[in-house]
C-alpha cells in the first residue's frame, strides 16, 4: 500500500510540469505557425495556424516592420484576435513596392508564446486581382458593357495601372452555355453580333500583362437585347486612303436615309469611365445621303483612332455602328521609289535608289523608315537574283562583260508590324562596260583584220597582173628583149660614124655560080666574107640580101642627115 501511494506521488510529481501550467495559466503558450498573407485588390489578411487549441482564451496579435523603422509597431486590425486571421488592410502603406516583415504570437493574460515571424514580402507582387463590377445596357444587337477597375476609387495598389489592364469577357446564350464567345473589351465597350431579343449572360477578370497579372472573374450577369429597331445601324465600315485622301464607306440595304460619320482617339478606351463628349463630327461626312465620304487626310492627327457612323431616316435615328479602328500610319500610301543604274569600272554595275516623287515633283513625307527589295536580272535570263537592301547606293560586282541586265525596287516598312509595302519600280536594263579580257581580243582582232586586209590586197593585186598578161598582153615586147634592142640600136650608131661606106657587089658568072664580094674598112675585125656556093636560089637569096642591105644603109643615111 504504501508502495502504491509512493508510486502515484513519483507520478504526480513528475507530471506537474506538463498539466499545470497550461491549467493554471503558465508561460509556456506554443507559437503559432504557417503565418501567410493573402491580398486582393486593396484587402489584406493575415492568417496562420495555431498550436494551443487545447488552451482556451487563448489570443493573437501581430506586428509589422517597414524599411526606414527601427522597431516593431502594433499592427492595426490584428490585435487580441480570436480567430486564426485578421485583416490588416486599415494600414497606411506609402508604397506597395516595399518589403514587409510581420510576426505573430500567442497571449493570455499575461503570459506569451515566442514570435513566429511570416516571411517578408512585397504587397504588390503578392497582390491578386479580385472580382470586378459590372453594369450592362442593351441595344438590339448589341450590350454595353462598363467595368469598375479593380480595387477602390482611392486603390494604391493599382494606382499605376488603372489605364494598363485588359478586361477578358466569356458570354453565351442563356439558353445554351455551349456556345461561349471570349472577347477582349475594354473597361467601357460595346459587344456587336448579337440577336434581338435574347438573353445573354456574361462574366469578366481583368488581366495584366507587364507583369502578367491574371484576376478572378466576376459573377454572372445576365440582360436581354431589345426587339429590333426601326433604322438598322450601318455594317462593313472600311476607311481607305487614295491619293491625299480618306475615303471612308459603309453598307447599307435601305434608301432615303441621310449619314454621319464620327471619330475619337483610341487612348480614351484605355481611361475608365464614359468619354462620349469626346467623340468629333467629321468634315464632308454628315448629313450625305451616299454611302461614302471623302475626308482629307490632316482632319486626323497621326496615331490610331476609332471611326463611327450612323443613319438616319427623319425623326429616326439608328444606333451607333460598329467602331472601327483606323491607324493613319497604316493608311498611308507607300509610293514606288525612283531607280538608276549606270555601269562603273569593268565588271560593275552602281544602282541608286531615289525618293518617290508626287505629281508636283516633291519627295513623299514618310512616317517611318523603308527598307527597299531589289530584283536583279540579267536581260536574256529569267533567273532573278533578290536583295533586301537599307541603303539607297549599292554595287552589283562580278557580272559579265558587255552584257544587259535589268533592275527594280519597292519600298517596305522596316518594322514587320506594319506590313506595308509599294508596288515595284518600274524597270531600269543598263549594259556593262567591256573588261580587260574583252579589250585584249578586241585589240588582236583588230590586228588580225587588218593584216588579212594587207594580204588580201597583194592576192587580188597579183591576180589581177596574171590576169592582165594572160587575156590583156601588151603590145610593147618585154623589157628584157626592149633592152636587147636598144642596146644593138646604140651599137649601130657608135659604128655608123666611124664606118666608110661599103658596097656590096654581085657577079653572076654563070647560072649555078653566085659570088658575093663585101669590102668592109680593115679597121673593123667583125666584118666577114661570105663566100656562096653556087646555087640554084642563090640569085635570089642574093638579091633579098641585098634589098635589106640597101634599105638599112638608107636608114643610116637618113639618120646621119638628120
């Protein structure tokens, strides 16, 4: 027994430091744990989990520490609180950029549990986008939706960026959810293609996206369209630039109906609230009774806007149409350039790319910079060689001597957002200058031509004397025979002065004997005695000699009178 009664002592004694204090208030109240913070718009809440659900009265507070704080301050909203969160959006935070540092304890009475410090962090990368308000107006074919913007009228953590969120919406028949449409609007928009008279339901969630922000959708609203009105609106508006021009034209099916057009800056649907006041007439667009309008081109300033047009039949007057959005920059008529090319040293062709011109000769104002495709070609060829090219003076090398090639160019937008771009130039063929290869031949077949002209000349030249002698001899003997001649002529004169005169005899003895006897001066040892044998011809033969004897002393005589 009284090992029994020592035993539930030991045990007692033991136990005392575990069920006392918490019974009769003791200082050893747990930490709580997990603390994290949850913010939503404008709204912050702390929470945390607890670690003395055993305790009763058992209490939290918290504090905070901001940078440019020595110590800790009380945090307001999350003092003595019951519960596992509190709300500490009563704070009046300067800047939501800033680091936060919080930490929680547990109390009753007087006793405390140690701090547990929640990780810093910084309000507005922690900040979730909450669900939003919406009001909805309807037409026949159309809602307008208008949006509150995420948090308070005096928000701070979206101070910053109330022009800068995209507003998601999903909408659908009533009758069917199946058939959702997701759009993006803007805070005060307008959703087109709709039946009349149906009920269309819709939510929304704002979005960010630098830094990519995405919120939590509204609740469902949903509103009916109105039966179909009297004046229809117009459809299909398109917006053209032609020449100095903006040629602004719409559809519609009904006559006797007068139109005006209207237009506003884009930026304003990026600025909450209604902006109708700010929507301008536009010049040559009211009051006409076709279905387009001419505007000049410096109505609008440079930059995006939106363009509206309505009917109206009388007293009647349609709703507003569709919006379109229109970019004088993309509007504006990129002209062809201006190409020229001229051959530069041997093998090289220089191209020059000039401004478009205007009918009155002066250089189109471009909005922003060109970048110009050029198609190269030889003349004879139907392979093309294409170059993109930013400078307006560029070289062609390496191309053939002598030979034709042909260029043109159109002008792009360099910034691919635009895709726009000119018709192409039209085109410019220069020929390319002869090489060096090209000017040795041309100088060896100079050469040859004209030594083949030289020996041609001597051919025909020696076939025309063999020719002449062959079919036109001369009546003059050859020049070697002339000079024999002239030279027996000479001789005959040198002789004929120192020559006594002979006499030549004939003495007819008998009828078979003729004797001719030649006295010849002794000076001369030429001269000879010819001694003829009878003869029966010798009688002629002597006289025949003797006529041309005769004749030939008449001639000398003749020439020595002379």
């Amino acid at each position: 027994m009284l090992a029994l009664l020592g035993a539930t002592t030991l045990m007692l004694v033991a136990g005392a430091p575990w069920v006392l204090p918490a019974a009769s208030g003791g200082t050893n109240l747990k930490s709580p744990e997990n603390g994290r913070v949850c913010i939503i718009d404008d709204n912050f809440i702390l929470k945390w989990n607890s670690n003395s659900e055993s305790v009763r009265n058992v209490t939290f507070s918290a504090e905070y520490k901001i940078p440019g704080m020595d110590n800790w301050k009380k945090l307001p909203g999350c003092q003595h609180s019951t519960s596992t969160e509190c709300n500490f959006s009563s704070v009046k935070l300067k800047n939501v950029y800033e680091k936060i540092e919080l930490r929680i304890r547990a109390e009753k009475g007087n006793n405390t549990s140690q701090w547990h410090e929640v990780k810093p962090f910084i309000p507005f990368q922690k900040a979730q986008i909450g669900p939003l308000d919406v009001h909805l107006e309807a037409e026949d074919k159309a809602i307008i939706i208008n949006i509150s913007p995420p948090g308070t009228k005096d928000s701070i953590m979206w101070a910053m960026d109330h022009s800068s969120f995209m507003y998601s919406l999903v909408i659908w028949k009533n009758s069917s959810s199946l058939e959702e449409r997701t759009e993006t609007v803007y805070s005060r928009d307008k959703i087109y293609k709709l039946s009349p008279e149906t009920t269309y339901c819709l939510k929304v969630k704002a979005e960010l996206r630098s830094p990519r922000r995405v919120g939590l959708y509204s609740p469902v609203y949903c509103i009916n369209t109105t039966e179909k009105h009297k004046v229809p609106a117009p459809e299909n508006i398109q917006i053209n630039a032609e020449n100095q021009v903006y040629v602004l034209k719409w559809d519609y099916a009904y006559e006797n109906t007068t139109f005006r057009a209207q237009w506003s800056h884009e930026f304003l649907k990026r600025i909450p609230g209604s902006h109708s006041d700010k929507w301008k007439q536009i010049p040559n667009c009211e009051d006409v009774k076709t279905t387009h309008c001419v505007i000049p081109q410096n109505v609008f300033p440079e930059g995006i806007h939106r363009i509206r047009v309505q009917a109206s039949n009388g007293n009647n007057t349609s709703f507003w149409s569709e919006e379109k959005i229109f970019n004088t920059e993309m509007k504006t008529i990129i002209f062809p350039p201006v190409i020229s090319m001229k051959s530069v040293n041997d093998d090289s062709l220089h191209v020059s790319i000039g401004a478009p011109k205007e009918s009155e000769n002066k250089s189109v104002n471009q909005l922003y910079p060109l970048i110009y495709e050029v198609i190269f070609r030889e003349n004879t060829s139907n392979a093309e060689r294409k170059v993109v090219e930013k400078r307006t003076d560029f070289t062609f090398p390496n191309l053939k001597p002598l030979t034709v090639y042909c260029v043109k160019a159109r002008a792009l937008t360099e910034n691919d957002k635009w895709n726009k771009s000119s018709v192409f130039s039209d085109t410019v063929c220069e020929k390319t200058k002869p090489g060096n290869t090209s000017k040795t031949w041309l100088i060896a077949g100079i050469c040859t031509a004209l030594f083949s002209i030289i020996v041609a000349i001597y051919v025909v030249k020696v076939l025309l004397r063999c020719i002449n002698y062959v079919f036109f001899p001369s009546s003059k003997p050859p020049s070697t025979v002339d000079e024999y001649f002239s030279e027996l002529t000479v001789r005959n004169l040198l002789l004929s002065t120192s020559e006594e005169r002979t006499e030549r005899c004939s003495i007819i003895e008998n009828a078979n004997t003729l004797t001719v006897i030649e006295e010849t001066n002794p000076i001369d040892d030429d001269h000879k005695k010819y001694n003829s044998q009878t003869s029966q011809d010798s009688g002629n033969y002597s006289n025949e000699d003797e006529n041309s004897g005769s004749k030939i002393s008449e001639e000398l005589l003749q020439q020595e009178t002379v």
